[in-house]
C-alpha cells in the first residue's frame, strides 16, 4: 500500500510540475511573444521559425552517408557510405548535421556566431537534437569545438559551446564544453583548400588537462556549429581519441554539401 501510495504521489508531483511549466511558458509567451528565429515575426512556438523562412531552410535527413552524414542525391541502402569516406575515413566516428550551409541559412547561422543572437542557441539545440538522436543516444559526455582565448575574448562567448550545452540540456547529458583547448591561434579558415584547412589546424588542439579522465573511455558527441570539409573536427577527434576517447562523433548545426574548394 504504502509502494502504490509513493507511485501515486510521483505522478501526481510529476503532472504538477508539468502544470507549472506549462502555466509559466504561457505567461512568459504572452509577454514576450515567440519570435521567427531569423527574421523576428511572430510564431506560434519559441525556437521555431515563420513559414516563410522554414521555406528557405534545407533540413538534412536520410538518404545519407552513414559516416559523415552527407546527403545522398538518390535513394541508398542504409550504412551506405559515400565516396570520400570509403577512401579515405575520417577520424571522427560520424557526423550529423541539422542544415545545408547555403543561402537560406547562411545569414542565420552568421548572426548567431557574429552578431551576438545567442537567444537562438535553444531552437538550434532542439535540431541538433533530432539531426543527432542516433549519436546522442548513448552518448556519455557532449563537448565542443574550442575558441583562442585571444577570439573568445574578442568576441564573447563560443558559439559551439552555447550548441553543446544546449544539446546536452535537451537530452538530460553531462556537458563539458571546455573539455579541449586551442593553444594556438590559427588564422580564419575561410578561403583555405581542404588541404591548407588541415595543415592549419595541426596541433592547434589538446585536451585540457584537468579533464583527461573524463575522456579515457567516454563516448564523446563534439558539437560544431559549421563542417565545411571537417579538418577542424577531424583534429579534435583525433586529439580525443590519443587521449583514450572510446568514440567520438560530430555534430553540427549546419554543413556545406558542395564546397567550392575540395582539393
């Protein structure tokens, strides 16, 4: 009796706390009405974006590379790989990502990561979330790709540690977003080949030392908020896994499918 009691009294604090949020999310919507995360008109849920600008938005899903989880152009067997990760596997494990990087998206991940819109950081987290349910269900520990504390302190805030911790929020899992450092300042990738991208990041990672037990071992999700031909991400993985890293997938808010530059 007293079990069936104990049950009783859970659900009935679980409905009420439920109750509250709900009552509390209605408050707080009808003061501060939900915006279109780009283009600020109203919606009718936080996080979300207006049909006009969802219209823009190519979200990434299956037929897919089961590795680096670019989009196929047809229809493919699931576990497929695509081309470049049969001959020559990244270091990383997989990668997911939400968007396409293109010009429906493109002003919208740019004024998150330059012009102070970490109010988006929430909505991005639930796509993460969704592009990446596969790599976070088992997951032991979200992290995020490092700032220069010279480019952190300039700009704020790292935008990929504001992704992993809202991924890690959303999926109720620890999050450490300091878990690797850069200790060099490496020069803006933009413009680089995937060649030059690669040599640029060599060695620009280590994993702080205050946080090498959490990675012997630990299933790792890095969160990213662009791959672009993943040199960034593959140097972090590979620095991971030294370290004793028993896997490490990537996810990232948006991908570029066709870069101009590929040699």
């Amino acid at each position: 009796m007293k079990t069936l009691e104990d049950t009783t009294q859970g659900r009935q604090w679980r409905q009420a706390v439920r109750a509250l949020r709900d009552w509390r999310g209605r408050v707080l919507n009808l003061l501060l009405p939900p915006r279109c995360l780009a283009c600020g008109t109203d919606v009718e849920a936080p996080g979300t974006l207006c049909p006009a600008c969802w219209s823009r938005v190519t979200f990434i899903g299956p037929p897919l590379c089961a590795c680096c989880g670019r989009p196929f152009d047809y229809a493919a067997p699931d576990r497929s790989l695509c081309g470049a990760c049969i001959a020559a596997p990244p270091r990383f494990d997989r990668c997911r990502s939400a968007l396409v990087y293109d010009e429906g998206s493109r002003g919208l991940v740019l004024a998150f990561k330059h012009a102070d819109r970490t109010d988006v950081a929430e909505g991005f987290g639930a796509w993460l979330a969704r592009a990446g349910a596969e790599l976070l269900a088992d997951a032991d520990l979200v992290a995020a790709v490092p700032l220069h504390r010279w480019r952190l302190f300039a700009r704020r805030y790292n935008q990929a540690a504001l992704l992993a911790l809202a991924v890690a929020r959303r999926c109720g899992l620890p999050a450490c977003p300091d878990l690797l450092l850069r200790r060099r300042r490496t020069p803006s990738q933009g413009g680089l080949s995937r060649s030059g991208r690669a040599r640029n990041v060599a060695g620009a990672f280590a994993v702080r030392a205050t946080c090498r037990e959490r990675v012997r071992g630990a299933r790792i999700v890095l969160l990213d908020d662009v791959f672009t031909t993943g040199a960034t991400v593959e140097e972090c993985a590979r620095v991971l896994k030294r370290a004793g890293a028993a896997r490490v997938d990537v996810l990232t808010l948006a991908r570029v499918v066709r870069p101009v530059d590929v040699s």
